[in-house]
C-alpha cells in the first residue's frame, strides 16, 4: 500500500501545492480510498529526505510542493504508467477476443477506460463494491460447481438488471 500511495501522494502534488489534509481529501475524492494521517505525514518526511517535496508553513498549515527532483520522479512515473498501461491494453485485447468482442467494442471500450485512468479517475468506484460482490457470487457459483447449472437463470437475472441500468442513463 505504501508503494500507492507515495505514487499518489507524488501525482496530486504535481497538480498543486497541499497539506497533508487536503492530500487525504484529494485521493479518497479520486479513487473512493481514504489513507491515514499516520500513513500520509510520514510519506510526506521520507520525501522530504529525499529531495522531492518541500514545506512551508502557511499560517498553522504545512503545505508541500515538489523539488525539481519530485517533479522529474513524477515524470518518470508517468512514462512508466504509459508502458505498463499499454501492455495491458494488449492483453486485455486478447482477452476480450477470447470473450467475442470485436475490435471496434474492445477499442470503444479501452479508450474510454484508458482516458479515465490517465486523468487520476477510478471509473466505477461508486459501483466497486456491489460488482465485486456479484463478481464474487459467480466465483462461489463457479467453485461449487452450480455456475453451468444456474446459467439460463443467471442470465436472465442480469438481462433484466441490464435493461435497468440502461434505463438510468435515459432519465
């Protein structure tokens, strides 16, 4: 977890100057995950030792910004980010092949995903925990041995929650 959250620490102070306050809001606004004071001020001194951010204090605030070090290590990270997004965008066309996407849904799709992750946004982490828990299901299913024997029935269930969530995009 640290390793995350040094990786967004960095990205959110490349946006602006913060406390460590506004750091906690900022990242739990982005990706639904709230990290700890006693997790984010420690971060905040190891990159202060460093050399990637400095602090002032502003009134009672300690705000922090990056070096010319941090921003370079921010850069770095990005160029590692596009790398690692584009082999996954490879394998994950692979594997929507295997499921029967064509290419043109795969590449809607793909861009559509790729573009909310480089902006910092977790596309469905208001929705994250009822998808993994219906994910969840399908793997006990799956396990006991009932998936194949419950398909027609669990189709049709999704089918008619589909058409539902769909509905919610024409109100």
């Amino acid at each position: 977890m640290h390793h995350k959250l040094r990786i967004l620490v960095l990205k959110h102070l490349s946006m602006k100057p913060r406390a460590g306050y506004g750091l906690i809001k900022d990242i739990n606004e982005c990706t639904g995950w709230k990290p700890s004071y006693g997790s984010i001020y420690p971060l905040l001194d190891s990159l202060k030792k460093e050399g990637l951010v400095e602090m002032e204090e502003k009134g009672k605030k300690k705000v922090y910004h990056l070096t010319e070090k941090g921003k370079e290590a921010v850069h770095d990270l990005q160029k590692q980010q596009a790398e690692m997004l584009d082999q996954m965008r490879d394998r994950m066309k692979l594997m929507s092949h295997m499921i029967g996407f064509d290419n043109k849904k795969h590449d809607e799709i793909m861009d559509l995903f790729f573009s909310a992750i480089k902006k910092g946004e977790m596309p469905f982490k208001d929705v994250m925990r009822s998808t993994t828990d219906m994910k969840m299901a399908f793997w006990d299913l799956y396990q006991q041995g009932a998936l194949k024997k419950h398909a027609k029935e669990i189709n049709k269930i999704m089918d008619d929650a589909t058409a539902k969530i769909k509905k919610l995009g024409k109100q």
